[in-house]
C-alpha cells in the first residue's frame, strides 16, 4: 500500500491506494498516529483502495477513535463500491462520515 500526504494547514488528506490488510496495517497504523498528533482534522481518499480486511478496519477504528478524543474529525471521501460494501456489512457505514 502507498499513503501519500497532501498538507492544507489544519487538515491532512491521505492518499491510499493498494490493499489495507494484515500486511499493511501496521504501515498504516504509524501514519495514522502521526495524523492525529499533527492535524486537527483528517481526510482519507479512498478511489484508488481496492480492499480492506478486518485488520484495516480495525486500524481505522483506532484512527476514528483517536480523532473523536481530540475532538477533531476524520473523513472518508472516493470510497469505492467493494470497499463500501465492507463498510456496511460490518457497520462501519454508520461509524464513519463519508464526503
């Protein structure tokens, strides 16, 4: 997986493409810590993520969490449809806000 960082002051958009997975996560994991030390809010472009496991989700959970905590925001924008199937099935639909 490849995350790029596009920065906007306050708010940090990553870029994901590839797979979020049990090989990946932990990757993705650090970035994510980083983001909620260093911004306020918190962007994830999603059109070029192709799937997302159970160890993905539970990374964005932490990364959701740890926004809520500061009271800062995350958003989710360009979901594709496999990965939004994912999202709701497991109720993460309702979890997260999407853009």
């Amino acid at each position: 997986m490849t995350i790029k960082l596009i920065n906007h002051g306050d708010t940090g958009i990553l870029q994901l493409e590839g797979r979020l997975d049990t090989n990946t996560s932990p990757e993705a994991e650090q970035v994510f810590e980083q983001m909620t030390e260093r911004f306020e809010h918190v962007v994830l472009d999603m059109a070029q993520l192709s799937y997302v496991s159970s160890a993905g989700l539970r990374v964005l959970k932490r990364l959701h969490m740890a926004m809520a905590k500061k009271k800062g925001t995350l958003e989710l924008k360009n979901v594709n449809k496999m990965v939004m199937e994912v999202f709701e099935m497991t109720g993460f639909a309702g979890l997260l806000k999407f853009v």
